[in-house]
C-alpha cells in the first residue's frame, strides 16, 4: 500500500513538459481525487 502512495505521489510532482502547458483542472482534481482515496484506504486499514 505504501508503495501505491509512493507511485501515486511521484506522479503528482512530475515536471510539466514545455508543450503542455495549459492548465487541466479535471486532470488536476482527478490526480487529488485519487491521493485522497489512497490515503483514506492507507489510514483505515491502521485501525
């Protein structure tokens, strides 16, 4: 599980390539969508 976060986290820091650089609000709440999920499974599965 921890390695999924890991993965899921590197992928949120990836450098923007020079010929992307508009702004994709849905790509962005769907990258938050899923780290808020895998942390919430991450912390349920502690108690």
């Amino acid at each position: 599980m921890i390695k999924r976060i890991m993965k899921v986290l590197f992928f949120l820091r990836r450098p923007v390539r020079d010929d992307r650089r508009e702004f994709n609000g849905q790509l962005l709440d769907q990258r938050r969508e899923d780290a808020f999920v895998l942390m919430h499974q991450q912390m349920a599965s502690l108690y």
